[in-house]
C-alpha cells in the first residue's frame, strides 16, 4: 500500500489507490517508500491475481481496477498535464513484451543503473526509474535521449507514452525489486 514519509524533497511524487480511474492523488511519495511497498507483502496477493489470469482482457480490467499507481515524474494535484504541481526530477521508462526479463534487467544496471526498476504488473516487462534535471532539458528532451540510448545499447523500444508527465505508474510486487538511491 501507499506509505511512507517525505525526506527526499526533490524527488517526491504522486500516489493515488486504485481504481485508475481515480485521477485525486493520495499523497506525495518517495521512491524510497515504494521499493518498501513494491518488495513487501502489499502488493504480492493482487500480483499473483493479476499474474494468473489468462484472458488479456480479465487482465487489463484487474489491473486497472485493483492495483494502485503513481505518476512518477511530478506532484499533482490531480493526474493531469495541467494538474501538475511540480516534476519530480524523475522520470519512468516502460518495456513491455520482454523476450528475458531478467538478462534485460541485469543489461539495464550494467549499462546504466536506475535508481528503481521493477518486473512490470504483467511479469513480462520493466519499469524504470531515473533521476534526471528538469532545469537541464525538457521532459520529452529525456524521452528522446532515453529512447536512442534503449534502442542503441539494448535494441528495445520503450513505451511513448513516457512522454506524458502524468503517465500512471501501476505498482505491484516485485521481492527482487533494484533500488540504488545513489544512482546519478
């Protein structure tokens, strides 16, 4: 579940409870308190749900009902372009449809560690966290760069909805969850 205090003020972002339809966010979070909340016993009972339903749609329709989400990339006060409070100085990559998610993930920490990645709620993607200065380049200026870096290094396409600042995150768990809160 979403908790945790706030003591990485840069870095802090917005959480709301399922379902997605619920734009209102909770509160702000910390990348901190979600690694505790993705690797903890929160999350393990809806992931194992969502991971055993077989039909696309069942999933789609747990996930977005069930599972709590965050918008990584800013405070909001309500999940929305301009909704938007402040960025995080973060920003969240999506890969889906992973031929290996694992010998993906070690790439990724090889070739440039994140400071959060998680296995994806359907189990066969990742999502990625990095910090970034949103004083040194814009939002889609990062997309850009992140997008030639996946696809030179690692031959992978990442989601373009990361553009959006407001993206919805969902969160679920993962034990093996990375976190290196000293990541650049």
């Amino acid at each position: 579940t979403l908790s945790g205090h706030n003591n990485e003020a840069t870095y802090n972002f917005s959480g709301f409870k399922a379902p997605i339809t619920n734009t209102t966010p909770l509160k702000s979070t910390t990348l901190d308190s979600i690694y505790k909340a993705i690797t903890g016993s929160a999350y393990k009972a809806v992931t194992d749900d969502l991971r055993a339903l077989k039909d696309k749609k069942e999933r789609t329709d747990h996930k977005t009902s069930k599972l709590d989400c965050v918008t990584f990339s800013g405070v909001f006060k309500t999940r929305s372009t301009a909704g938007l409070i402040n960025h995080s100085n973060l920003f969240c990559i999506d890969l889906d449809d992973l031929e290996d998610v694992q010998a993906t993930r070690d790439q990724v920490i090889n070739l440039l560690p994140p400071s959060l990645m998680f296995i994806s709620p359907s189990g066969n993607g990742l999502k990625i966290v990095y910090k970034i200065d949103i004083n040194d380049a814009e939002h889609l200026q990062y997309y850009n760069a992140f997008e030639v870096f996946f696809n030179e290094q690692l031959s992978l396409a990442i989601d373009d909805k990361c553009k959006d600042v407001p993206r919805a995150c969902f969160l679920c768990h993962d034990s093996e969850a990375y976190f290196n809160e000293n990541a650049e």
